[in-house]
C-alpha cells in the first residue's frame, strides 16, 4: 500500500473509529415577496454550497417578475392593465401558479378566489393606504360584479384571457408556497436531499436534520401580540409542506364588531367563522397555500370534509371563541398521528 493510500485508510478510520460527522449544515438567507426567507441544508462537508443562494435568489427574482403586483412590469400587473379579451401569453411559472389556483377553485366551491383583490382594497386591507372602513351595500355589490376565477380562461398552450375586462388578480395568498416548491427545485437540483426551506412562516422540509432526524416545524400562537417564536403546535415534517393561513393580526373594529381581512368572495363581506388559523400539511407548498386560504372563507366544518377527500393532505383549524378560548380541529391523520404533530 503506498503512502496516499495508507493515508486514506488512516483518515477514514478516523472518521468512523471516532463517531464524527462527515456533514455540514449550511445556513442562508435573505428577502423576497416583501418577507424573509430562510434555508437549512445538510450536505457532505465537502460539498461547496457557495453558489447555491445565487441560484436561489435568481429563481426567486423569476417568480417576483411574474406574480408580483407590486412590480408594475410584472405579468401579473401587466395582465392586470390589459383591458381586453385577447389572448395573454404568460411563462411558466405563471401558468404552474394559475393551474394549482384553478385546481383549488374548484375544490373549494369558490372559497379561494384570486380575483378578491378589489374588495379587500374596498375594505381597507389592500396595498394601498386607505382607511379601513365598512363600506356601502352598493359598493360592495359593484365589485362583486368583476369577481369570479371562472371569469378568466387559462390554456395548458401558455396563455390566460379575461372573460370579463375588468377582471384583475392577486396571487399573494399562494405565490408564496410557489417560491418555496422552487427554492426546493434548485436545492434538489444541486444535488441535496436533506434541508428545511421557508418564505414568510410557509415551509417545505426534505429529508431528515443532521442528527437524522426529522424537520421540526412550529405554528405561530394565533393572537394578534403573539411573538414570531410564540409557538402553539409543533409539526414533525419529512418531504412534506406545512402552510398556515390567519387572521388575527389584520382585522379592524367598528362599534364593537371585528372585521376581518379574509374576504368571502361571493358576499363581499369578511369573513365570521371564528377561525383565526388554518395550517395545511400537503406535498407542495403552493397547493398548501392556496388550501389554508381557502378553508379560512370555508369554515371549519366544509374545510375538514374538503381535506378528508384529499390524498396525502392534512390541516389543523383553530378557532377563537368570544372569551378568548381557542378550540383546535383536525382531519383524521393529523390529530391522531403523534408523529405528525404533538404538542410544545
């Protein structure tokens, strides 16, 4: 045996012979979609990552440019402006987008709807600096109007058209887990099977922790003053995405009612199910998204039966009553999985 080779034979069996890891875990972060995002990744200690976050960010600056409405230049704005019933040739991504929504659409009866925009606008949640107010039945009824996914045409041959003119979309309730299934898409394909990525509290978790173990996840406490660490369930994950949707930091009163910023889309009015927290476990994050949003308008009861019919999904609702108290409700697999979930 030459030297190299013997010198090989030693370093291995140091290796072994004294339990030490032969991985890393590497952290990066940054910003997008007007949030952070952060990722974990386990790799071999050899393994360089060092261009891995440039990857990412070009990725997550493609999904900006196309679903973003505060880019005026994006698809999604351009789109927006175009008073017409043309076809609009759109990328990719923005198609990927528009098929889960359509998707969720219709499995939800309508309770996920990406053309609400206008009314949360008209109540003073949108992104421009109204005040939020209760407005006119008349108003209400007058955008309702131009509400309705169905009214827009999406073609698998790359295009969407607005069956009605003034139709106008935001995707902001589900181009989030969207960044998330490709922030994963560019990890796997760097060749990495085990890390944890996040955007704004949703999450996809591949593989297992550098312990081997799984992916921990928390659930944000649902009250409005609760800390970003404040935790009220803890979900155990592995090549799985958890995405939770609420509504107890963004609601106002008036005379002594609550109004929340989660529009019905067939009424117009905000939402008065109780439920303040929806988290969704599903394969991809997008579809997660997109659910939790859409049993938030659903209510509890709908949005169990919904999930229960769907292969591989799970989701967790919580529901705050007028004393403050707070009542969880599952599907069957995760309430009674401990593996899934368990308590902090």
């Amino acid at each position: 045996m030459n030297f190299k080779a013997k010198a090989f034979a030693i370093l291995i069996f140091f290796f072994i012979g004294t339990g030490c890891n032969l991985k890393k875990e590497v952290l990066i972060s940054g910003r997008t979609m007007g949030t952070t995002y952060n990722i974990k990744v386990v790799t071999w200690f050899y393994k360089d990552t060092a261009e891995l976050k440039d990857k990412i960010e070009k990725r997550l600056k493609d999904v900006n440019n196309s679903m973003s409405v505060f880019i005026g230049e994006s698809e999604i704005s351009r789109f927006n402006a175009f008073n017409s019933q043309d076809k609009f040739i759109i990328t990719e991504n923005f198609l990927n987008v528009m098929t889960v929504a359509r998707r969720i659409y219709k499995l939800s009866g309508g309770a996920w709807d990406g053309t609400v925009y206008p009314l949360v606008d008209l109540w003073g949640f949108g992104r421009t600096e109204k005040e939020k107010r209760v407005p006119q039945k008349k108003e209400i009824e007058d955008h309702l109007a131009n509400v309705g996914f169905d009214k827009i045409e999406i073609s698998e041959k790359g295009y969407i058209a607005k069956r009605n003119p003034l139709v106008s979309l935001d995707l902001g309730s589900i181009a989030k887990g969207y960044g998330v299934d490709q922030m994963a898409e560019v990890i796997r394909n760097n060749g990495i099977i085990n890390f944890l990525v996040e955007i704004g509290g949703e999450v996809y978790a591949s593989g297992s922790k550098i312990d081997g173990r799984d992916w921990l996840v928390g659930i944000n406490m649902p009250y409005k003053d609760s800390l970003i660490d404040d935790i009220y369930k803890t979900v155990r994950l592995k090549n799985k995405a958890l995405a939770t949707s609420g509504d107890y930091r963004n609601f106002f009163e008036k005379k002594g009612a609550a109004y929340s910023h989660v529009i019905d889309p067939k009424t117009g009015y905000p939402v008065k199910n109780g439920i303040v927290s929806v988290s969704v476990v599903a394969d991809d994050c997008t579809f997660a998204d997109g659910l939790a949003t859409a049993i938030m308008v659903a209510g509890h009861e709908k949005g169990i039966e919904l999930v229960e019919r769907l292969p591989g999904v799970e989701c967790l609702i919580v529901i705050k009553d007028k004393d403050g108290k707070l009542t969880d409700y599952f599907s069957n697999g995760f309430g009674n999985d401990e593996k899934i979930l368990f308590e902090r």
